[in-house]
C-alpha cells in the first residue's frame, strides 16, 4: 500500500481543489502534532501519573481531570507561536485566549474541547479531542468572544481524534471526510480511509437511556419505536451503543452508521441539553453533513444555528439522514 502522509494529502489537496491555503495547513498539522503529544500522554496512564482530578472546576462548573488540564494546554501551547491563529477558544477555559503580542497573528480562530469523554478517561475507555476552525471577521483587531459567535455554515475546516485502540484523527475541510491513523513508530499521520460516507440507513442508536424519565415525548415516541423492533411501527430490531465518548461513538457512526443523541430534556427545562454548541456539536456536525448524513438539534439544523455565548449548549441529534430526519419530524409535528 503506497502511503499518504496528512502533509501530502493536504499539500495535493490544496494543488487539486485550492481549498487548504500555507496557514490553514499548518494549523491543520500543528493541530495534528497537539493530538499526538495527547495521545502519548493519554497511553502512559498511570505510568504518566495523568490520571484523576486536576482539583479544580471548569467554567461550567464540572470537575476537571488531569488531563483536561494537560491538554488544554498542549493545545494552546502548539498554536500560539505559529503565526497561524488570532485567537483560541476552548470548552476548558472561561474566556478566550487572544494569541499573545509577541507573537505574529493570522487570520483563523480555533476552537477545541481539548478532551472529550473526561468521565472514561480513569477507566481505559477511548477519548479524544473535537476542534473547530473559524476565519476572524474581516478587520478583526482585538479578538473579542463575539468574534467567535459566527454559525458552524461558516467553519472552514472540523476534526476529531480518538485515542482509542488505535489514534485515529478524522478531517474535514469541507470537501468530504478523511480519516488518518497515528504509525507509533514511525511519529507520523497516515490516510487510512479516504471520503468516509455513514450508510443512509442503520440499526443502531446512541443515546444515554438513563435519563428517559426525563425525555419530552418526541424523543420517548421515537425510541419506544425502536425499542419496539420487529413487532412495532419500524418492523425491525435495533441495537444500542453508548460509549459516552461522543468522538467514539460519532466515530462507530461515520463507519457503520447510526443515529446519536443528546437531547434536551424536562431535569432542567433552560438548558437546551449538555453538549456545547462551539467545541462538539458544530465541529461533529461538520464533519457528519460532510459524510452525508445530518444533524440537527431537533427541530433546525445544527450549522445554521446563530451562537449567542461562548459556552452555549445545543441538543444534538445526528447521523444517519434517514434517521435524524425522522427524529426531527417528531419534534417538529
Ligand atoms: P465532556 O466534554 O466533559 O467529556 O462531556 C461530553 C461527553 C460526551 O463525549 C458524551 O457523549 C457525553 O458527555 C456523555 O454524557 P453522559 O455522562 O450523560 O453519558
Ligand atoms: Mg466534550
């Protein structure tokens, strides 16, 4: 098998489709070094003395890991010398990170859950991180949080990594969806799956059934269905994944299909569900459209939705089209 490095693949890609100018490029491979030096972090464990609390609460008031901390900061520590970025943003960080004076700016802005699945990381089950990028508005000086409040339509490149079994790094740069595995040997990032499509239809679902007490009735009418199998309305058996890693299990559902859910629900009727707008649900529907299929937050399209903090939470509901489409419908009858 001839082997595609990340740089070349983005190098030629650039010379194909001119989609990936010099900057973003480098803050795509910056980005990609940030993952493995996590990744390495994340595989020594105990032996790195990496795992448990850090001791200290994130602006959304939940406790953060060690790792949370780690890789926050590997991640603002990579970008901010390049050149490459005005200013960052992260899940972990009560305001955002203006790149520091002494150092040249550019013309992008990133955003990044630096370790999504915090609650998996003691106990050896796959993690990873999400990023988002975002062009600084045009005669942006000083960047401000509003900067950052553009709708995910206006992303111009998403990804993920996983570091599970194998570290694997998924990209978009709004031309598809590639994904890339970590050679440990070789320090270097190798296309393994070129324009990854999720199947239109599926039998799997994802959701954290814990909470169904507390659903509105779209969500129990759409689950009870399922949960019906062959003798209900669907006239088929589905089967359940919750990893509560959403890069794991948005990751089953680019290669196998699937539908993932994180709805809103009646314990706190204000907030529009857990996950965060900016640093999961934009970047993951990104890169989920791109792969043909959909997310919405149950009643509008994720990617269209105006930001209106840094922080925002979003329900989620995406995957395979077939599926998020049907799951939207309900809400919306
Ligand atoms: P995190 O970014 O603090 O790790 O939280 C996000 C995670 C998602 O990865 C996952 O889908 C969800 O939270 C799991 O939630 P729950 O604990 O309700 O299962
Ligand atoms: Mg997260």
């Amino acid at each position: 098998m001839k082997r595609i490095s990340l740089t070349q693949y983005l190098v030629e890609e650039q010379r194909l489709h001119n989609s990936i100018p010099a900057e973003l490029r480098l803050l795509i491979e910056v980005v990609a070094r940030a993952c493995k030096t996590i990744s390495h972090a994340v595989s020594k464990g105990a032996l790195g003395e990496v795992l448990g609390s850090a001791g200290s609460e994130n602006v959304q008031g939940e406790v953060q890991k060690k790792l949370d901390v780690l890789s926050n900061e590997i991640l603002l520590e990579a970008n901010e010398w390049g050149g490459h970025l005005a200013a960052m943003a992260s899940e972990e960080m009560e305001t955002i990170h203006p790149i520091p004076n002494r150092y040249p700016k550019g013309e992008y802005m990133l955003l990044f859950d630096p370790l999504d699945g915090s609650s998996n990381i003691d106990v050896n089950v796959s993690i990873g991180t999400i990023f988002s990028v975002l062009k600084a508005p045009e005669g942006m000086k000083e960047p401000s949080e509003k900067d950052f409040l553009q709708p995910g339509v206006k992303q111009v490149a998403a990804g993920y990594a996983v570091y599970g079994p194998q570290t694997v790094l998924v990209l978009t740069t709004g031309d598809g969806v590639n994904c890339f595995t970590l050679d440990r040997e070789m320090g270097s990032w190798v296309l393994t799956q070129r324009d990854m499509q999720i199947p239109a239809e599926t039998k799997e679902y994802a959701i954290n059934a814990s909470n169904a007490r507390h659903w509105y009735p779209p969500v129990k009418r759409y689950i009870d269905e399922l949960q019906s199998g062959d003798t209900g309305p669907r006239g088929k058996n589905f089967n359940m994944r919750w990893i509560a890693s959403m890069v794991a299990d948005v990751h089953r559902i680019l290669n196998r299909g699937g539908v993932f859910m994180y709805p809103a629900d009646a314990r706190e009727p204000d907030k529009p569900g857990k996950l965060r707008l900016m640093y999961e649900a934009n970047p993951m529907a990104f890169i989920v459209e791109q792969a043909g299929g959909a997310a919405t937050n149950g009643k509008q399209r994720i990617l269209d939705i105006q930001p209106q903090k840094l922080h925002e939470r979003v329900a989620v509901f995406l995957g395979s089209k077939s599926e998020v489409e049907r799951v939207t419908g309900y809400h919306n009858q």
